[in-house]
C-alpha cells in the first residue's frame, strides 16, 4: 500500500477531497517528524509507539576493499508495535 492509496481511503472513508485527505497525512507525517526530531515518542493506541534510539560507534569493514572502518555513532528511528497489531497479523 502506497501514500496515494492511503489518501484515497482516506478520502473515500471521510467524503471529502483527495486533496483534503493528503493534507492531512502530511501533517500527520511531519508531526510524527518533528516530534521524532526533539526527541519524543510518538504512540499511537493500537497501532505502537515510534521512538528515537542510539546506535553506538562500531567497527565495519568496506565491502570493495575489506579494510576495517569505524562507523560513528547514530540517531535512529524504530518502531515499536502494539500488542493489537501483533495480533491482528498472525
């Protein structure tokens, strides 16, 4: 399932315009952004919890010439599903 497909049940479920509806996911995605960004959890009931986590520094190796590199620390995003959504799939 794509954004355009999400828009379209959106639009279809609400009665309103497609361009309403898409309006509203993206306000919804960069809201989810912007909190990620500030560092806070997103949860959505039901459905789980996006949060922001540390990846450490670690060593790697460059796959062309097999030297060892370091790999610095990073912010990554997860996502964390619900109990409902777990069940809801199996």
């Amino acid at each position: 399932m794509t954004k355009a497909d999400l828009v379209a049940i959106m639009a279809k479920t609400a009665g309103g315009s497609k361009t309403a509806s898409e309006r509203g996911m993206n306000t919804f995605i960069v809201s989810i952004f912007e909190s990620l960004r500030r560092g806070r959890r997103v949860t959505i009931s039901g459905f789980g919890t996006f949060m922001v986590t540390r990846r450490a520094a670690r060593n790697g190796r460059d796959p062309r010439t097999g030297k060892e590199i370091k790999i610095p620390p990073a912010k990554v995003p997860r996502f964390r599903p619900s109990r409902a959504l777990k069940t809801a799939i199996r």
